[in-house]
C-alpha cells in the first residue's frame, strides 16, 4: 500500500480492494451463517 504525500488515506491496489471485499465477503457468510445457527438453537431448547 502507497502512501501519497500529503494524503489522508492510502491508495490501494487493484489487487487489495478485490482482496478486502473477498475478505468481507467471507465474514459476512459467516455472521449469518452463526446467526442462523443461534436462532435455530434458542427456537429448540
């Protein structure tokens, strides 16, 4: 990750971005994927 003189935030590269939205991609599945599984427990005990 460069930074740019004077810049607030960094430039990321092509190959960054697509790596944070797989990354976000997979966390998401993942908090619905716990989520369903605690609804399906708190529903049967």
């Amino acid at each position: 990750m460069a930074w740019e003189q004077g810049g607030l935030f960094p430039k990321a590269s092509e190959q960054e971005i697509q790596r944070t939205k797989f990354l976000l991609g997979k966390y998401t599945s993942m908090i619905v994927c716990l989520t369903v599984l605690f609804v399906e427990r708190s529903m049967t005990g």
